[in-house]
C-alpha cells in the first residue's frame, strides 16, 4: 500500500514538474512542440503545419496573456458581474469556433475527425483533473440524445 501511495505521489509530482516546464517555454517553442506533435499524430504535409503555426501561436499567445491578466488581477475575475461573466464566455466560445473553422478548412476529413477525438480525449483529461466531471457527464449524455 505505501509503495502504491509512493508511486501515485511520484507521477503526480513529475506531471507537476512538466507543467512548469512547458510555462517556462516561449511561446514560439511551444508552438514549433505544439506543430510537431500535430504533425506525428495527424501526419501533417508541409503546407498543413505552415497553415496552421500562426493558428497555433496565436492560440498559445492569448493563452499566455490570459493568464498573466488573470494572474495580474487575482480576485477581479471572482468579482466579475453576471454580464461580464456572458461576454468573456461568449469570446472565447467564439474564438473556439474560429479556431475550429481555420482547422476544418486546413485538415483533410480523416485528420479532422483524428483531430476532434484528440481534443476530446483532452478535454475529458482536463475536466477529470479539474473536478469538473459534471459538466463532462452532462455533455457526453447530450452527444448520445
């Protein structure tokens, strides 16, 4: 049981470790990573990975000033009135599905579909680690209706 506990402790510390690792990474490293992965997963051509850099970069940009602003202005984003709270939300939704569009147009069908499974899979990691199972259950119990 402790070599167990030991074990989970060790993984959790590593992840911890990478994470912090991929923050200290410009943004340009990031995305040549980001292009690369892609690039194994999706068997990208050339003309596909230099379409989709500056999506990349631009992604990983306002990510990285999103976070120092919200870093920046700890408590400010808990304060934020009920339309604040809609026309942030509804930025970023509509940044997603730009976002989506460019990569449609850029992928043929079967890397897009590939792609989709990929950000799924991401996405339930990140809401497991999150604690925000609810809203994962919730939306696959939509996709099934």
């Amino acid at each position: 049981m402790v070599v167990l506990m030991l074990g989970i402790t060790l993984a959790t510390q590593a992840q911890k470790k990478q994470r912090k690792e991929m923050e200290k990474l410009s943004v340009e490293q990031q995305t040549e990573l980001a292009v690369k992965k892609m690039t194994l997963e999706l068997d990208l051509t050339s003309k596909q990975q230099t379409q989709i850099k500056p999506l990349i970069a631009k992604k990983m940009e306002e990510r990285k000033n999103f976070h120092e602003k919200r870093k920046a202005s700890k408590g400010e984003f808990k304060e934020l009135t009920a339309d604040q709270r809609f026309e942030m939300k509804n930025k970023m939704l509509d940044k997603q599905i730009a976002y989506k569009a460019e990569m449609k147009s850029i992928l043929n069908n079967t890397q897009y579909e590939k792609y989709e499974k990929m950000q799924s899979k991401r996405m339930h990691k990140m809401h497991k680690r999150g604690g925000k199972r609810s809203h994962f259950k919730r939306d696959k119990q939509i996709e099934k209706n």
